[in-house]
C-alpha cells in the first residue's frame, strides 16, 4: 500500500480530477485537444495524406462533443441534454467521414499520378 | 465473482474488481495461448492425416502431443532478428497490435449465460468491429518489414479484410434482427431449447446465410483459401516474412485466436451459443433454480457446449485449408463482392420478409412470433410507457432461465 | 402506444405527409439509381445517360413546379410544413430554390451534352455526380435540423470534389481537386465543431426549437460564458457556410477549383452550389434570428458581404484566364446576395414587408444568376472547343470570324455589371431597393448605408474588367498563329448560347413573372 | 489519508476516463509531430480507437462500436491503404520546416486556449456528472433510425425540442454512399482506352508550368485502387 499512498494521488484528489464523476467538460477538454490537433495537422501536413488524417481529427474532435453532450452520464445538474440526437448526429458524422475519406483518397491518388508525388506544397500550378 | 468476493471474504469494492478483472484477463489469455498450442498441434495432425502422412510422433509419447510446446520453447530461445532498413518501432508493435485485436474481442464474447468479461448491450458489433482491426498489425508488419513480400502481403490483406467486412457484417445481421437485439447473451438465450430452435435452421434463408457467414469469416481471418497475404508459393510467407521468434508467434495466438473466435461467433448466432442440441438440464429440471450448484454445473456444461462448437468450427477451417487449393487475388474479390455481398443481402431480405408474412415458421410451435421481441422493445426501462398489447404475459425483465423454460413449455 | 399504432402513425406521417412534398428529390434519387443500372445491365448500356438524366431531371422540375403552384396564394406563410418529423421543412423557399435548381439542372445537361465534356463512357458517372450534389443543394435548401444542415451540406460538397478533379489526366484538375477536397472537409470540420457547441448550450437540433431556446439562454442577464459559447458556434457555423458561399476570407479556393476545374465544372459550382448556399444561409440567419441575436448576425453577414463584394472585383482586374475572372465575379455575386440578406435579416424584426422584399429580390438575383452565369460559363467552354484555350488574350479579335458570339458575350457581360435593360439591372435594382428601404425604415441604418455605398463602387469597378474582355474581343488583332475557325450561331452550340442569351435580355424586360416566383420565395420571411 | 481509503475513493469511471482521454489526446498530438506518414497512420488508429472508449464511458456504446468498426476499421485502413500506394522513400517524412512549426505552434495554443475557455465557460457543463444510469440500449437508437422515438425524453432536454425521427437521412444517406461511390471509382479508375475531342482539348489547354507524364506505368495500381475504394468505401 505504500505505492499507492504516493504523493502524486492527493493533488489529484484536490483537483477533483480523480474522486468526482466526469462531467461534460472533461470530454469538451478531449474534443478541443483533438480538434486543434487536426487542424494544426492539416495546417502545417505537406504529405496529403497527413492532411486527410488531420480532417479524420476534426470531425472526431466533433464527435467528442456530440456524445458528451447526449450523454446521461456526464450531464451535470440543470444543464440541458441533447439526448439521443447527439448519438444519431455522431453516427451520421463517422458514415459522412467515411464518403468523404473515399473521395479524397481517390483525389490524392490521381494528385499522386499526375504529379509522381503527394506533397501537397508542390500543388502550385494554380496560384490562389 | 465480485459481489463473491465482497460478500463473503470482506474485499473492498474496487480491489474486488480488480481481482475479478485479473482473473478474467488470466482466463482469456489462457484460452488463446493455451487453444493455439493444441490447435497448432491439431493442424498439424490433421494436415498430415489429409496428405496421408504422420505428422508429429515423437516429442510427448505416441501422438506428439507436446511438439507445439517445444516449439513454444524453441520459438521462445530463437533469436529475435530485425531487417538493417525496418522501421524499428513500427515493426516491434505490430504483433502486439494484431495480438491485442484479437485479444480484446474476447472480452465482449459469452462462454455461457453470465460466463462473459463485459456483457455489451452491442456485443455482436463489438466483436465484429474489433476483430477488423486485426489487419492494422498485419499492415504494419508489412510496411515495417521494409521487404517487398511483406508490403505485398500487407496490401492484400488490407483489401481483403475491407472488403470481407461487408458480407461478414451483412450475414451477422441476421440472427441480430431475428432476435432483435445486439447482445450475444440474449441472442443465445433466444435460441434454447431442441436443436430445431437454433438460428441456423431457422429458416432456409439462414440456413443459406451461415454458409456465406462461414466462407466470409474464413477470409477474414485469412485462412486458407484466403491466405492471400501470407500465400508462401508466392511471397515467401507474406506479411511476416521478416519476423521470426517470439514476435512471430504472436502473430500466430493472434491468428488462431481470431480463428476460435468467429468460430466461437457462428456458434452464438447460427448454433444455439452453449444450448446443446437436446435440452438436457431443462428437461431434468435444472435450469429451474435447484440451486446454486446445479445452476453453476448447467453454465459449465454450456460452456463445455460453446467450446465444443467452436473448436468444432476450428477444426472444420482447418479441414477446408489441406483440401481447397488457393484463390487468385482477383478470385478473392470476385467472390467477395460478385457471391457473397449479394448472396447475403438476397437471403437478407428473405429472411426479413419471413419473419414478416411467417413470423411463426412453416410449422407451428416450433419458431417464435416476431412480435413478441417488438413488443418488448417498448417496455422496460427507458423504453416508452406502452401498454402490452400482444404479449400480456411476458414480463421484459424476467430472468433468462425463465423466458427459456417458457419457450420449451 | 404499442408498436403496430408506433408504425402506422409514422407510416401515416411519412407517406401520407411527407413524401408526396419531396416528390422532386425522390425523383433524382431514382434518377440516379437508374444511372447506375444503366451502365450495369447489358440491355441498357446503349442509352445515352444524358437522355436518361435529362428524362429524370423532367419529372422532377415537373414535381417542383407543382409544388410551388400548389403553395397556397393568400395565406402564404401557411404553406409551411415540416416534413418527416421536423428534418426538412417545405415552405415557398424551398419550392423555389428546388425549382430553379431543377430548372438550371435541365439547361445544365442539354449545355454539357453539346460542349461534349462527359463523353458517352463517363457520362453516367458524371450524371450521377451532378444529381447526387444537386439532390445535397435541395436538401440545404429545406434543412431544418442541425443534422440534415451538416449532411446537406456534405451532401452537396463531397461529389463536387470528384466533379472537380473530373479532367483525369490533368495537372490542374488533380490540384484544383485535391484543393477543394481539402479545404472543403476542413470548413465541414470547423463548422460541424461550432455545430455541436451550439447544440449543447441549446439542448436541441431542431432549427425553431433552437430558436426559442436561443432567445431564453441569450435573453437579459445571459451568462458571459454562454454567450461567448453561442457566438463562438455561430462563427464556427459562419465558416462552413462562408466556403460554400466562397465569401471573403475563406474564397481562396474558388479561383483555383475554376482555373483547374473544367469550365463545365465552373458553372455547376458556381451557379447551383451558390443557390443553395445562399438558400441555407437565408434559412440559417432567420432561425437564429431571434431579437437577441440578429444583430450579430447582420453584423456578420454585412461586413464579410462588404469585403466579399469589393475584394472579388478588385482581384478580377488582373485576370488573365477567362475562368479564373468568372471566378472572382462569382465571388464578388456572392458579396452582393448576401447584401440581400442582410438587409432581409435587418428588417425581419422592424419591418417585415420590407424583409419579404428584401428576400424577393436575392431570390429574383438568384433566378436571373441562372442564366448570366450559366450562360458566361457555356461560352467560355464552347469556346474552348473551337479556339483550344480559355485565356481572355486569345479572344482578341473574334469579333472577325464569330460575331454573334461576341454579341452574347456583350449581353451576359452586361447584364453581370447590371446595366439596362439586361436581367442583371432589375436584380441588382432590386437589393439595393431593398438596402435603401432598410435603411429608411432604419433598421441597422448605419451598416446598410455602408453596404449600399459599397455597392454602387463595386458595380462601377466591375464596369472595367467585364468591358475589358469585351474590348479585347472587338478591337485587339486576333493573333497570327490561330486557326480560323469560325463560331457560327447557327449550329447546335450556337442555339444552346442563343437559348440562355435570350431570356437574359426577355428577364431585363418582361420581368413580372419571374418576379412573381419570387415573390412567393419572399413570403418565407413573413 | 491513507493509501486505501484512497483508492477506495476513486472513481473508477473517471480513472478510465483519464486514461482513454489520455491516450486520445496523447496519440492525437503524436500525429501532429510525428513526420513519418505510416506512423501517424498508426497514432491516429490508436487516438481514434481511444475516442471510441470514451464513447463507450459516455454510454454510447452503439457510437463506440461503430466508431471501431468504420472509423477505425474501415476508413483508416482505407487511409493506410493511401499510404502504402504512394509510400515511396522520399514521401514517406516529408519534413515540416521549423518556421511552419512555430507559427502552428502559436495558432494552435491560442486556438485551443479559445476552445478550451468556451468548454469551462458554461457553469452547468463544469458540474459532475449525475451519474444517472440510462439502460444503455441500441433499440432506441435503431428505432430513431427508423423514424419513431421510443426513447423517453432525456432528462434536462427543453420541453420546446422537437423529438424527431431519423428516417429521412438514415435513406438518404445511401444514395450519397452510392453517388460517392461512383465517384472514388471514376476517379481511381484506369485511363480510358479512348480520348474524345472535348476531353483532350479540355485537357491541353494550358496551364502554366505543364509537364507531360508519363501515366500508363501506374495504370495498374490505379486499376486495383478502384477495386479497394469501392470496396472499403461501402
């Protein structure tokens, strides 16, 4: 027991990150992080396909958001509950993503056959 | 177990799960590492009885029973090589990748009515779902493998695994919608009872359907005449090429566990799950609460039955590797998407439509009107406050054992 | 309820409610089923899949004229129904948007069946594509839930990035694609993010519950943190929707998607896909219009119209490729229509007669936008195929060999700077009417003053560029090296030109029917 | 306090809340810093596959499996699948330059501080959760799809919300799968045997900077890639 009496459990504790159930901003914390991760990697990604995996992050960082707010679990007292429309909006969410990762795969393998690479910087033909 | 360990050794609550998670784990690992040993030895055998020869003799007395344990061993003293250009990290994770795939299936999988490590309310799915990522090992092996073969294997597994998932999912519909819930408990339960109550011989589409399901979780596990991403005429051994040592056998738990476990899953859907083909306990009684050991001896013999079934389905895998020769890459996606997405969307839609216009089956009292499952989606908890209109005497929450004596009455 | 009284009453809703309203979509759907089967069955391979897409689209324009005919006179806001359980409502909007995409599909394919840019073996896959994106923009046009927005809007996007890179083998059309690919998930992304923030402060999807939630949570006294929230998922929202709009600043992509893009492309993109999106944002800004929020989002839709509008001209002047400057004018419409909505979404509290109009005006925009843009684009393709190029310089002097075609450039040029008597004067006619009634009945006076200022220097800076083309058409030498060939008028390309010129110059003069339609888009203000 | 009173004040759902939220949000930015595109493929299996337990302890256990099974299983291999197509040694890293990092570094920061600002900025959103056990169930879920509720009224939905069923986009959606099926396919498919007028004058117009390939070598691989797309895209 003396392993788990170590120091790094009580400030846990004080932050209430441990002892208290989950609430919906923890998971809002989770879809934030993934959110910005995917899109800082479609930013600085020159690879296409890097760009492609930095959407997947977005969408997913959506998705987060969705379930928490419908779930009974983390709803806090008072606040509002999407309830099950969350669900079907996050199911809808990963089906589009799928449509959309198709399309763009084939896109990028005929940007791959074209121009014999896939970074994305030397798409520079048409200036913007 | 937990409640067990809590009520009658005084355990405090969390160290009671945890202990109940050990074992479990313990258990599960077990049944992997323990069934690829004999499944190994098994195909073996068998490989060797079908090409008319002996096979394994010697190590362990007169069948050769422990050759797969010094093979264990030798696999386990062998040194463990990596090719000059492989991706280091990528290509140590992969077997723990495919590994942990097939591993954590198990843990949504029943062995007999509450002989399960996480009863999921979407069991079927989960299964299913997690099995598919399997092939991210696989992928990454090839990949990291920095050898043609391996890339070559990897990109044929990866283009037969998606592609199977489709019909695979299709087949696994069915017995979903029969029963209408995803849970592979309830699922079983539905089928107890005489062996005619089975999914399998449910109707003559299902029947057809596990046929497809049976081609289907062949390919996916990539088994012969599937085993495109390790075919050794032609890419040396494919995918692990480069591995050898423990590395490589993981890669081997990890295949003969996805093997026992679809297995395992045409059991639950299409076999009856742990109810034998004679109802033995309920017909001396058993399941009626006699108590808590004959309780406990009834789930042990189910369990016995599902493993019966399931090394049943192994065995049947291996049967059809040594007899059919393998398929052409283009063979393996004519038949995935030309035969068995359409053949299982057909039977499909015919097993839908029975259930609709012959709820009850060709001859009546032995299949069970649909709209007692609906009914039962309205009540209960979280369901809508409904007024039982066609099945007044069925209670939702009855205990299983129960609704199963009911349906052989 | 049991079950048997649970399927019958959605039985009821659906085919009794539901589904006779969504006749239009139906029919594309199936359309675009038989497309497929046509390339699948042997005994229907030797259609032509742009008689079967034509045939389809018929039904369907035919289904959506009845709608709007059916809508009832009088009482115009009682033709609102929301169809299958509050996802998609059908109101005069909807029925005219679904209309005149109906009836630009119908031009649409009779104009890409004579450019030639489908040949026979692609053309259902294109087809298929065209309709699936057309059948997104109906849906954008109806949304009325936060989950149909977002899929509409998908709906409509993912097939116009496989339409973009539709010139296989070429450099530009693989970049232009993969750009659009690109920087469309990423708004889809960015708006779906503000989606969900906005459904979790308000508790629900469904476009008027939100509503009425919005005026409870952002009431007197809101929360600073909920109000940062909302705003923070509006601006999200405005993202997704300024892309699709190619509103300043998220138009980059627009030139380069044309220039890559063939021009058939070009005028599937830029006609449709603006109708729709300004359809979703009229429906947007008046859902969440509430008392509490308008402001906000006049502010938004005002300012971005501003600098949409007056950047878009200004980058057209160094315009060399033909498309790319139909590109910046596409942008620059963009900053005129929404001009048009926020004026509508000013006046809705204040003065509604005048949002009606207001509305009407950006739908009437909308109906003769059909054709000057369309028209602009099937001249630039057509010419492709006689002169081999698309660059403004390669014009020079065509007035020679071909001038009628010189004359319907003139007239749709023209008729985009909206100088008399051409279509392109009522419209623009009508927003700025509409912008001066909003500032005299002074609503959000001072951003409506700078609109219309903004307004009437832009239409004075397109002037140049537009009559720039023409000039090099008219007076330049054409150059040695070219072949002399000729675009006559009367040819089948000739008659498709002459086809969507004329009701360019008849919209300009016999204005009230189209006026009338548009009319009864505008009751959805009211 | 001692070391058992402790554990035995953990909450064990907020334990594997951390960890999953842990591993999601750890392997989300090993994406972002990883340069080798295989491994980002395999953080981004692993972030994604963690989101899908969360989804899990969230109680959506439906999401969760599905997430699994096309997110991860199905568009990810599809991705990977990319990856090895064009996986030639000098694409596999290519490197970002350290200027692009910081920049995305200081957009990043600010961008997630505004994120996460709006996630504490709610009151009734920082409260623990009720921990109220709704019977997790797919039926509901599957009757929504449907289009009938069978669910009761979530606790804390607005009384004004409209509760509607899920018909219309649950049918729909399959034609956009088949529209953008044909689409993948159009695209990944081999060259034509043919090229008319239109589509080789539309072709050769110029553009700046063109260059002719040499395209028929990789004819074959595009030929498989379609069967793969429309495969995996189902």
């Amino acid at each position: 027991m003396n392993l788990v009496s170590a120091s790094w459990l009580p400030p846990l504790f004080a932050a209430g990150l441990l002892g208290e159930p989950v609430s919906v901003t923890h998971y809002l914390v989770v879809g934030a992080i993934l959110f910005t991760a995917g899109i800082v990697c479609m930013a600085i990604k020159r690879n296409a396909l890097g760009v492609l995996m930095g959407i997947e992050l977005v969408l997913n960082g959506a998705n987060v958001n969705f379930v928490a707010f419908a779930s009974p679990y983390l709803r806090g007292e008072g606040a509002v509950s999407l309830g099950l429309d969350g669900q079907v909006i996050a199911l809808f969410v990963i089906l589009l993503a799928a449509a959309e990762a198709a399309v763009a795969l084939a896109i990028t393998l005929n940007f791959y056959n074209n121009h014999s690479t896939v970074d994305i910087d030397r798409a520079d033909d048409l200036k913007g | 177990m937990a409640d067990f360990l809590i009520e009658s050794i005084g355990l405090p609550e969390w160290l009671a799960w945890t202990v109940m998670a050990g074992v479990a784990a313990f258990l599960i690992l077990n049944v992997i590492a323990g069934g690829a040993l004999v499944f190994i030895w098994a195909e073996r055998k068998i490989a060797a009885r079908i090409q008319d020869r002996l096979g394994p003799t010697r190590t362990g007395g007169r069948f050769g029973w422990l050759q797969s344990l010094a093979d264990g061993i030798k696999l386990l003293a062998k040194e463990d090589l990596m090719p000059e250009g492989a991706d280091g990290m990528l290509f140590r994770i992969a077997p723990y990748v495919s590994f942990c795939a097939s591993f954590c299936a198990f843990i949504a999988l029943p062995f007999a009515f509450d002989f399960v490590g996480q009863r999921l309310n979407v069991g079927v799915f989960f299964v299913v779902a997690v099995l598919g990522l399997e092939v991210f090992g696989v992928i990454l092996a090839g990949y990291a493998s920095a050898s043609k073969w391996s890339l070559f294997g990897a990109m044929r597994e990866a283009a037969q695994v998606v592609s199977y998932e489709v019909p695979l999912g299709m087949c696994v519909v069915v017995p979903v919608m029969l029963a209408g819930t995803m849970d592979l408990v309830t699922i079983a339960e539905k089928q107890a009872g005489w062996f005619t109550s089975w999914y399998l011989f449910h109707d003559p589409f299902t029947f057809v359907i596990f046929w497809v399901y049976v081609t289907c979780a062949v390919a996916s596990v990539n088994r012969a005449p599937f085993d495109l991403a390790e075919a050794e005429s032609e890419l040396v051994a494919g995918f692990h090429t480069e591995y050898s040592g423990l590395r490589w056998s993981f890669f081997f738990m990890a295949e003969y566990g996805s093997m026992f476990l679809v297995s395992a899953l045409a059991a639950l859907l299409f076999l009856g799950g742990w109810n034998g083909p004679i109802p033995v306990a309920q017909l001396l009684g058993l399941s009626e609460g006699t108590g808590d050991t004959a309780h406990y001896l009834v789930r042990l013999i189910g369990c016995g039955n599902l493993l019966l079934k399931a090394t049943l389905g192994v065995l049947i895998m291996m049967w059809v590797r040594w007899t059919l020769p393998r398929l052409r890459i283009d063979q393996v996606m004519a038949t995935c998407l030309k035969y068995c997405t359409p053949i299982a969307a057909a039977m499909f839609a015919g097993a839908m439509l029975w259930q609709l216009f012959l709820p009850g089956g060709l001859i009546p009292g032995l299949g069970r009107p649909a709209g007692e499952i609906r009914e039962g989606w309205l009540e209960g908890p979280g369901g809508m406050t409904a007024a039982p209109a066609a099945a007044p005497n069925e209670k939702p929450n009855e205990t299983p054992s129960k609704k199963v004596a009911q349906v052989v009455r | 309820m049991n079950f048997g009284t649970l399927i019958t009453n959605l039985l009821n809703d659906t085919v009794a409610v539901s589904l006779p309203l969504f006749r239009p979509e139906l029919a594309l759907a199936a359309t675009i089923v038989l497309l497929l089967l046509c390339r699948i069955l042997p005994v229907l391979r030797h259609l032509d899949s742009a008689l079967v897409a034509l045939g389809g689209v018929g039904f369907a324009l035919w289904y959506a004229w009845c709608d709007l005919r059916g809508l009832p006179v009088g009482d115009l806001a009682a033709g609102r129904q929301e169809l299958f359980t509050g996802l998609i409502v059908f109101d005069s909007l909807t029925a005219y948007v679904r209309l005149l995409l109906m009836g630009f599909l119908v031009l649409y394919i009779l104009f890409t069946r004579v450019s030639g840019i489908p040949d026979r073996e692609d053309g259902a896959d294109f087809y298929s594509l065209v309709l699936g994106s057309t059948l997104g923009m109906c849906l954008m046009a109806s949304a009325n839930h936060l989950l149909m927005l977002f899929m509409a809007v998908e709906m409509a996007s993912v097939p116009s990035y496989a339409l973009a890179g539709l010139l296989k083998g070429r450099r530009a059309s693989s970049e232009a694609a993969i750009k659009y690919a690109v920087y469309g998930a990423g708004a889809a992304g960015i708006m779906l993010y503000g989606l969900s923030l906005l459904a979790g402060v308000l508790g629900t999807c469904h476009l008027p519950s939100m509503a009425v939630e919005l005026s409870k949570v952002a009431g007197v006294g809101a929360a600073s943190g909920t109000v940062m929230v909302l705003s923070l998922g509006g601006l999200m929202l405005a993202v997704g929707l300024a892309f699709k709009l190619s509103a300043v600043p998220f138009h980059f992509w627009c030139p380069d998607v044309f220039e890559g893009a063939a021009a058939e492309v070009g005028a599937f993109l830029s006609v449709a896909s603006k109708a729709a999106a300004v359809a979703l944002l009229l429906r947007v800004a008046f859902g969440l219009g509430v008392d509490e929020s308008r402001q906000f989002i006049v502010y938004a839709i005002g300012l971005m119209a501003a600098v949409t509008c007056t950047l878009g001209n200004l980058a057209a002047y160094g315009q060399t490729n033909m498309k790319r400057l139909l590109a910046y004018s596409t942008i620059a419409h963009a900053g005129y229509l929404m001009m048009g909505v926020a004026a509508a979404v000013a006046m809705a509290g204040v003065f509604p007669a005048g949002s009606r109009a207001a509305v009407t005006a950006v739908a009437f925009y909308l109906g003769t936008y059909v054709f000057m843009n369309l028209g602009a684009f099937a001249i630039v393709a057509l010419l492709r195929n006689t002169l081999r190029s698309e660059e403004i310089s390669a014009y020079a002097g065509l007035v020679r060999t071909s001038p009628g075609i010189v004359v319907a450039t003139a007239v749709v040029l023209v008729s985009l700077i909206g100088l008399p008597p051409l279509a392109g004067f009522i419209s623009k006619f009508l927003i700025f009417a509409s912008l001066v009634e909003a500032i005299t009945s002074g609503a959000e006076r001072p951003l409506m003053l700078l609109l219309l200022v903004i307004g009437g220097i832009n239409t004075v800076i397109s002037l140049f560029y537009y009559l720039r083309v023409l000039k090099v058409m008219t007076f330049d030498p054409p150059p040695a090296e070219r072949a002399h060939e000729a675009f006559p008028l009367v040819s089948l390309p000739g008659a498709l030109v002459t086809a969507l010129v004329v009701p360019v110059v008849a919209f300009g003069i016999f204005w009230s029917g189209l006026y009338a339609c548009a009319q009864l888009a505008g009751a959805f203000a009211s | 306090m001692t070391g058992a009173t402790l554990l035995a004040a953990i909450n064990f759902h907020t334990l594997l809340f951390l960890l999953f939220a842990g591993l999601a949000c750890g392997f989300a930015v090993a994406v972002v810093l990883a340069d080798n595109v295989v491994r980002m493929a395999l953080y981004l299996v692993l972030s994604l596959a963690s989101t899908a337990g969360l989804f899990f302890l969230a109680g959506a256990e439906f999401i969760g499996a599905m997430q699994l099974m096309i997110y991860v299983g199905g568009t990810l291999v599809l991705l990977v699948f990319g990856v090895m197509l064009t996986a030639q040694a000098p694409f596999v890293s290519i490197k970002t330059s350290t200027g692009d990092r910081v920049l995305a570094g200081v957009v990043a920061a600010s961008l997630l501080a505004l994120l996460l600002q709006a996630a504490f900025s709610v009151d009734v959103w920082r409260r623990p959760g009720v921990g109220e056990v709704a019977p997790p169930a797919a039926t509901p879920l599957g009757m929504a799809l449907v289009g009938a509720r069978v669910d009761e009224p979530a606790a804390g939905a607005p009384a004004t919300a409209v509760r509607s069923g899920y018909l219309l986009p649950f049918e729909i959606v399959s034609i956009h799968l088949l529209v953008v099926l044909v689409g993948a396919a159009y695209l990944a498919r081999a060259k034509r045997r043919r090229t008319p007028r239109a589509i080789e004058v539309a072709a050769s117009v110029e553009s700046p900077s063109e260059s002719v390939q040499s395209t028929g070598s990789r004819a074959a691989a595009t030929g498989t890639a379609s069967a793969l797309v429309s495969g995996g895209s189902r």
